[in-house]
C-alpha cells in the first residue's frame, strides 16, 4: 500500500498550521487596510483636533510643571482629554471641541518653582 506525503505523522499538522496563519494574516490585512481608509476619510476632523490636543497637553504639562494646581484637578483634565479624543475618533467634533475648550479653560500657568 503506497502512502501519501500527507498522510505521515505531523504533515497534517503542519498544513493546518499554516492554513490557519495564512488565514489569520489575510484578515490582519483587511482589518489594516478598512482602518487606513477610515483614517483617511476622517482626517479632517483630526487635523481639528490634534491641535487643541496639542494645546492642551502643553497646559496640563505646564501646570504640572509649575506644580499651581492640584493632582487631582490636573488628573481630571488629563481623563477629560482622552475623553475627548475618543469622541473626536468617533467623528462627534462640536462634541470634542467643547470638551477641550472646558479644559483650556484652566487659570494660566504661573512660572516654574525653581
């Protein structure tokens, strides 16, 4: 009786393997390719965005810096960013935007202690 190539002991296991992998990698690639293109579609709004995000880092950092405002206080302003970066990447601007004016909306900075 001849024997194929497949039937021997651990071949099976192989080609399943890599049929799994290949599988597992063709939708890695599809979930990268939607993601890219819904990145492009919204890109607008994430220009608008970026830069009060940029804005508002600098003043939570600045005030960390300075140490003029309690913990706690610059804790919530940092948890208020990450809020309004998630509804800025579900495409809700007006929404993001107002989060980040509340946040901006922190006294000025005073000088660094030295």
């Amino acid at each position: 009786m001849k024997r194929s190539i497949f039937d021997r002991p651990g071949i099976r296991e192989k080609g399943a393997r890599a049929l799994f992998c290949s599988f597992l990698l063709a939708g890695a690639y599809l979930a990268s390719t939607i993601d890219a293109k819904t990145q492009m579609q919204t890109g607008h709004f994430a220009r608008e965005c970026a830069l009060k995000d940029i804005t508002v880092i600098t003043l939570i950092e600045d005030h960390g810096a300075a140490a003029d405002l309690p913990a706690d206080r610059l804790h919530k302003a940092a948890l208020m960013q990450l809020r309004a970066r998630s509804v800025c990447s579900e495409g809700r601007i007006r929404e993001a935007q107002a989060l980040y004016d509340s946040i901006l909306d922190l006294r000025p900075v005073a000088s660094a202690k030295r």
